[in-house]
C-alpha cells in the first residue's frame, strides 16, 4: 500500500469526507437551531439518544466521539440528559467549547474545563444526588470532532446508593423513556461486548418502545475483555444475526480506567483501537467491513441523523404549522389583554359585551359559525322536532286503530253507533299520553340552548371572573323563568287539545280521506266507525301539536330567552364598573404570556425551516431517478412530469391524464405521502381528492365532506393553503433538489464553478414561487365572486338532475327534504364548474412558474456568470478530486495485477 494512501485512510479516521460539509452540517444545524430556540416543548426533534446500563462503556464512547473527558466515577454519573453538540470546524488545532443550562451560558477555554462545567451544572439543576429532566447543553467546535449531535442519557441504576432516592431505578427509567418511546428518536444502544447483550436493561427498554428495531443502532464496547471462545458469538452480534436490528450494530474499544491511569490521549487511544482490531483475526473482518472504530462509527452516526432528519422535515413541517394555528387562534380567543387607560376600558367592555351579544344574535337567527359550535342550535333543535313528529304519528296509529281499547270504553250503544263520550274518553286518553312527551322536548331544548350559551358566555369571559359572574347570573335566572312561561303554555294547549274541537271542512275532508284509505280494511263494526273517527281527528291534531308545541318552545327557549340576555348585558354595563368587571384572571394573563412566547418559538422555527427547504433541499439520493428527465437532450420535456402528482389532485374526476404512459418508478428511499410509485387513476393519493363518478354525490358528500370526494368542497383556507404548500413542496422541492442535483452533479469537481452555479438558485426559486403563490391567492379571491356563465350552468344543472335519481337523496331509511336536494343538486353543479376551472388553471400557474420561468431564468443566469467570471478559475479542479483520482488508477492497477496471478494460477493447476 502507498504511503499517499495511509495518510489519506488516517484523515478519514479523524474527520468527515469533504463532499459532507455542504450537505450535512446544514441538517444538523437546523435541529440544533430549532432546539435551542426551545422548540422542543411543542415538536418532537429528530435526535439520536444515548441509552446504556451502568459501567457499559457509554460515557467512554461518547468521551472518544467529542475529544473530550466527561464525568466519570462509581455509581450514577450523568444526572441531566446532556445535549452533545459537536461541530466540525476547518482550521486545525481550533477548540472552542461553551455550555448551557436554563439561563445560563458559559464559555470553556480548553477541554479540560469541560467535566467539572457539567458537573456544577448537574449539581445546580439536579443536587447531589437526584436526576433532572432539564437540559445541558455541551457545545464543541474542533477541526477533531465529527458533524454530530448527541443526547446522553444517565446510566441505568438498579439499586440507590449513599443518599439517593430510593426510587431512583424508576427515575431514570422513566426519563429514559421520555425520549426513546418518541417516534423522532433513534436509540443508540450502549451495551459491553463481554455480557449476554439480551439481558442488559438498555436493549429491553429499547425494545419495548421500538420491538421492529427501526429505530434503534447497538454499538458493543469493551472487545477486549471478551472471553476466549465468545468472539464468534460478538461478531455474530455484530453481523445483525442474532438479535437483529435494521440500524445494525457496530463495535468500538475505548478508553479503559487504567488507559486513563497511564493518561493515554484519546488520540492514542484512537490508534490503539485501529491497532486491536487491525491485529485481532476474529475482529478484523468487522473493521474491513466498516463495523468498527470510534472514527466509522461516527461517520455512521452522523449518515444515520442526517437520513433521520431529512426523512421527518415533511412531518415536522405539518407539525410546526397545525400547532401555529392553533396557538394563533388560543391567542386569539385570549385577545390582547386590558387596555389602561379608563375611557379604554369602557370600550373595550363594550367590545367585549357587543361580540357576547352577536354571537347570541347569531344563535337566534341560525347563523352560527360551524367552525366553532360544530352544529348549529337550531340543527339539534329540528332533530329534536322530528322526534317529536314521529312519536305522534305513531302514537295516532296506536289509538286510532287500537281495537281492543276502543272496545273497553264502549258503552250501551249498538254496533255502528257513534258514541260521542265514548269517542272524547278516548281522545283524552290520547292526550294525556302525550303531554308528558311534550314537556321532555321542552327539557331536551332548554338543555341544548343552556349548554350552547354558557360554552359561548365561557368562552367570551373566561378571562374575567367578575364579569363571568355578572354575565352568568342572568343565564339562569331568564332560562327558568321562560322555561316556565313555556311549560305553562304547553299543558294549557294540552288542556285545551281535550276540549275536542276541529273545523268542520276539514274534519269533514279528513274523514273521507279516511274511509277512502281504510276501503278494503276488514273490521267489525262495532269499531269500524269509531276507528275512523278517531283516525280522522288524531290526524288532524297531531298535525296541529306537530307545530304548535315546537313553535312554544322555539318562541320561549330561544327567541325571548336570547333577547332577555341581550338586554341584561347591557344592563351589566350600565350598572357595574367597568374597572371591576375586567379585572383579568392570574392564570389568563400567564397562559396568555405562554401563548405569546410559544407562537414566537414557532415563528422563528417556521422561518429557520422555511430557509432551510430554500437553501439545503438537494438530495441526490431522492433525484437520482429523475436526473435523466432534465438533462439536456430528447428527454427535456418530460420535465412536466415532476409536477404530474400534485397537478393530477386537481382534477375533477379520473380519466383526465396528463400524459401517457407509466410515471417512472421512485427511488427506493423516496419518502411521499402514501409512497406512489405509478399515477393513474387506482392511485390513492390521486383518487383520495375525487369522487368515483360524475354526479355520484349526494347531499352529505357536497355539503359537508372536505377530505375526499370533491376538491372545492373544502373551505378556501385550506384549499388555498394547500395548493400554496403544494407550489413549494413537493413541487418546487422536485424541480429544486433537480436542479442541485445536476449543478452538483455536472461541476462536482470545481468547487468555484459550482458555488458561482448554485448562487442564483434559491433567489430564482423564490421569486417564482412568490409570483406563483400569488396568482393562485388572487385565483381563490376570485372565485369568492361566484361566478359561472349562464349557458354553462344551466346545462350543468340539468345533467346534476338527471344524474342523481331519488336514491342518491336517502339518508339511513329516509328520504332527504327537498330543500337539502334541491341545495344539493345547486352545489354539485356549481363544484363542478369550478373544480373544472381550477383543474386547469391553478396547473398552469405551478408550471409556468415553477417550471418554465424558472428554468429559463437558470438559463440565463449561466450565461450571464460565464461572461463575467474567468475561465480558468471557474475550471480549477479540487485537489480531493485529483487525490480520488489518483487512488482508482492506483486500485485497478492492484486488481489488474492480482487478476494476472490468479489467471496464472488457475491455468497452472489445470
């Protein structure tokens, strides 16, 4: 081997390849950025944790990763998890430490400032003795270390020692677990090569949180203490077949006490691992394989973040977004807090009790905003009336045609003869039966609208007790009193139902109506004649109870009782001070301080991530597949197949196909919602946004379905954010991470030319996704207008009629009412028309922009960098390249010269 190629082996043994510092310090910074500004109490970070038994070699490991002496010592040392910030630098012999914890901020002059700063620190979160959830935080910038951020965990105890908590086995355990059983975090697993690994705590712990091992890396330490005849069983482990974990396993010999007792540097003792396993035949094969060694296993560690974090930006994305706006809307709720001056507070009294009122106004005209209440009052009110409908006309059937209680009233009188007592007996009967029903409606509504006013005054006071007080009296006061007057009215109507009474034209017509139903009923006649009567007239009132009990109700229950609280807010305001009414709950104020500083947070993380997809969204290993679509030559124009999957959302129904043929297979570590491999129309993420068939929907699906079925359906403020996010990721990332791909791809070897290439990039992509991001806003104001021409809409319509037979509108048994049908049919024409449009237009906008303009403007740009920089910089080839170079001429020569020897000696031995 040459001496050019051990020097270059050994730089690769203390640091990084340069082709990573581009692309995986970036990565990491983000998550350190993101946990710095303390994002971490919202989202859930990538991180990788580092969980190991007592006296497993974990703190030695982490000692030779940083190049520095961290606490060590008999029983539990690590009491706080401590965040392991390591960060390359390029000038040598450079060291700069510092060291964190709540408010504090320390810097460290030298490594050997480091273990006692994390000892004070635990001491000042944790005491002597216990264990804190906070965190430290240990910074390390070297020319020594790797890109790489570790968080370690305290070793598992199993039994207390000297004055600490008894339960301290389960503390730990429990903080543990707190961070390896999150979804975001991958286990590495420190266990010591010289025990039965399946028995050590730290595996089952990881385990149990994880039982596949995806998210779980096993790293053996102490190779030397193996005992002779195990090292089979060691480099089974290693090799994955044994217990098997999808991260794998790697081995690595540190620092012992007595490396530590001779004061071995870690940098010696980095060549004296190479050494061990260089000369060990059973642990020699695990180093060619590159499964051992401190230096490998940091390049692995720091692949394995970077992999993780590039995987979870997507989700952490739509994380950070969903917990913005509801934090944004908690604020909201909250508002801004009280004003000081006097005159201010009286108006914003009055502000307050307006919007209390509105709201109120809101509930009795039926306009509430379903975003918040979810169902409208008068939505339950109804359902209730219905119930109440149908138990009359059964009960009208039941004593109408009840044979047997018609004939326990008869009286003396002959068959066929109408006994006008006997006939009001059984009228009264009827009556009395349902009285009681009346009254439970009455009860059921008053308990609706008692629940749906005191959520609104709660949630329009909660901040202020006293006014709470003032604006809740009322609430109870009123709803008794009008529940009342209602009550009184509905067992005067009852009383009055018994008296008998029906107009004789329509008593008249009832009862022909009657007997013409009931021709053919065989019936004896001394229930015949009275059935028909009582048939005729239960009818008639049931008809009349049907309106009038609910028409009480809705006129007390709702009408008066809403307009009685209205007034006596305002009275609240004439009678009260305002500077008592407001004055601000402790707990409000301080939630919403935390609101505020939480939003904050999530601001400056969106920022940090919304620059990072800007910046770093090049992945070659993701764009790999796609390279040959944008390469100039034949297969430039199918470019337009990157945006092919979220132009295809938008339209109104399969069938329509961009183009044609298959969409190329993804690479396999391609990560996308429902990982689509092909487009057409059985794709589920295609056909999750439209229906099956034109006209298939019926009134449900058009009115209130928004995440399948019908694009437009869904409410413009998330349709808009949609195709916003949608323009910028994943299509501006495909076309994006395309283009990095192939600047890097093509000037891979010129460092200047690829830097003066990649500098116009991102202020391209971003000025084309602003013009594109606000064409498509602008699309959505405009179709607010609602607009359709009337040739258009009409024939639509028609087809919409013609389309949904009767069927479409029966909702469990029952017939949908005309005016949902008739809605219905509006709003699917409607949708239609627009969905139309939409499927048209808002593609044309993505592609003009982040296609064409785009890469014509890239175009441009070159030429443009070309005419003003020097040739013979811009082709100045990188010295690693020339190295690289050299190495390969330097291997095809070995593998030529040992492919002579062993030609040579197979021909001998023939």
């Amino acid at each position: 081997m040459s001496s050019q190629g051990s020097s270059k082996r050994g730089n690769m043994s203390n640091d990084l390849d340069q082709q990573y510092e581009e692309k995986v310090r970036p990565c990491i910074d983000l998550v350190d950025s993101l946990r710095a500004l303390g994002v971490e109490k919202d989202l859930n970070l990538p991180a990788i944790a580092v969980i190991g038994d007592q006296s497993s070699g974990k703190s030695s490991v982490l000692e030779a990763l940083s190049g520095v002496a961290l606490p060590r010592g008999t029983g539990i040392v690590t009491r706080c998890p401590l965040v392991l910030n390591l960060k390359k630098v390029k000038e040598q012999d450079t060291w700069l430490g510092s060291l964190s914890f709540k408010d504090q901020h320390m810097k460290l002059e030298s490594p050997a400032e480091v273990e006692n700063a994390i000892l004070e620190a635990q001491i000042a979160l944790a005491g002597h003795e216990g264990i804190s959830h906070e965190m430290i935080t240990l910074e390390i910038k070297s020319s020594d270390v790797p890109d790489l951020t570790l968080i370690d965990l305290p070793g598992i105890a199993r039994v207390a020692t000297g004055n600490q908590p008894k339960d301290i086995e389960k503390q730990i355990k429990d903080l543990i677990e707190k961070f390896i059983k999150k979804q975001e975090t991958i286990s590495l697993v420190v266990v010591p090569a010289n025990i039965d690994i399946a028995n050590t705590e730290a595996l089952n712990m990881a385990s149990n949180v994880d039982p596949d091992g995806h998210r779980t890396l096993g790293i053996l330490t102490k190779p030397d203490l193996v005992d002779k005849g195990m090292e089979k069983t060691v480099v089974d482990t290693v090799n994955n077949l044994l217990i098997k974990l999808k991260k794998g396993y790697m081995i690595v010999k540190c620092r012992g006490q007595q490396d530590i007792n001779d004061k071995l540097t870690l940098a010696e003792a980095l060549e004296k691992e190479r050494t061990f396993f260089d000369e060990s035949a059973h642990f020699r094969p695990l180093l060619e394989d590159g499964k051992a060694t401190i230096p490998l296993l940091a390049e692995k560690l720091t692949d394995e973040l970077v992999i993780h974090i590039t995987n979870l930006l997507p989700q952490l994305q739509e994380e950070l977004e969903m917990k913005l706006a509801k934090t944004t809307e908690d604020l909201k709720l909250l508002g801004d807090g009280v004003p000081l001056d006097r005159q201010e507070k009286n108006n914003f009294l009055i502000m307050k009790i307006h919007q209390y009122n509105d709201v109120l106004e809101k509930v009795k005209r039926a306009d509430e905003d379903l975003q918040i209440s979810g169902k409208r009052v008068y939505a339950k009110f109804r359902e209730e009336c219905d119930k109440w409908k149908c138990l009359l006309d059964v009960k009208t059937a039941k004593t109408a045609l009840g044979v047997d209680d018609i004939r326990a009233h008869r009286g003396k009188e002959l068959p066929g003869v109408v006994n006008y007592t006997t006939f009001e007996s059984l009228v009264r009967k009827h009556f009395d039966e349902l009285e009681e029903p009346a009254l439970k409606l009455l009860k059921d509504v008053r308990d609706i609208v008692h629940s749906r006013v005191n959520t609104i005054v709660n949630r329009h006071f909660e901040g202020f007790p006293q006014l709470l007080r003032e604006a809740g009296y009322p609430i109870e006061v009123f709803l008794k009193e009008e529940f009342l007057k209602a009550e009184e009215k509905v067992q005067s109507q009852f009383k009055m139902e018994k008296t008998v009474y029906c107009q004789d034209s329509l008593y008249t017509y009832q009862h022909g109506a009657t007997i013409h139903n009931q021709k053919g009923v065989l019936q004896n006649c001394d229930v015949r004649d009275m059935s028909m009567h009582l048939n005729a007239y239960l009818t008639i009132t049931s008809h009349r109870l049907a309106n009038q009990v609910p028409l009480i109700v809705q006129y007390h229950m709702l009408d008066q009782y809403i307009s009685q609280l209205q007034h006596a807010m305002y009275d609240i305001f004439r009678r009260c001070d305002a500077e008592d009414l407001l004055k601000e709950d402790a707990k409000v104020a301080r939630k919403r301080k935390e609101l505020k500083e939480r939003l904050e947070r999530l601001k400056n993380a969106g920022q940090l991530l919304s620059k990072f997809v800007c910046s770093e969204s090049e992945s070659t290993d993701i764009c790999t597949g796609y390279l040959f679509y944008l390469t100039l030559g034949s297969g430039q124009a199918d470019a337009s197949l990157l945006v092919t999957l979220d132009i295809t959302l938008f339209l109104p129904f399969p069938g329509m196909e961009l183009f044609d043929g298959d969409f190329p297979d993804l690479p396999p570590t391609f990560h996308h919602p429902t990982h689509p491999r092909r487009l057409g129309k059985q794709d589920p993420w295609f056909c999750q946004f439209v229906p099956t068939k034109r006209g298939d929907l019926g009134p449900t699906a058009t009115l209130k379905q928004t995440n399948k079925g019908y694009l437009p359906a869904m409410s413009e403020f998330h349709l808009v954010k949609y195709v916003c996010i949608s323009v910028r990721h994943p299509v501006g990332y495909f076309v994006h991470s395309c283009v990095n791909t192939i600047v890097s791809h093509q000037f891979k070897a010129f460092s200047y030319l690829l830097r003066a290439a990649k500098d116009p990039i991102e202020d391209i992509l971003e000025d084309e996704f602003r013009k594109a991001e606000e064409k498509v806003q602008s699309q959505f104001r405009m179709e607010k207008i609602v607009y359709s021409q009337d040739s258009l809409y009409s024939r639509q319509l028609e087809a919409v009629k013609l389309q949904t037979s009767t069927n479409v509108f029966i909702s469990k048994g029952r017939s949908v009412s005309a005016d949902v049908r008739e809605m219905a049919q509006h709003l699917n024409a409607y949708l239609m028309i627009t969905s139309d449009r939409l499927a048209n237009q808002v593609p044309l906008i993505v592609q003009y922009h982040m296609l064409d303009q785009y890469i014509s403007h890239l175009q441009n740009a070159m030429l443009a960098m070309i005419g003003r920089n020097n040739t013979e910089n811009l082709l100045r080839e990188d010295s690693d390249v020339a190295g690289k170079r050299e190495d390969l001429i330097e291997r095809l020569g070995r593998l030529k010269s040992a492919g002579k020897v062993m030609s040579k000696f197979v021909h001998s031995a023939h």
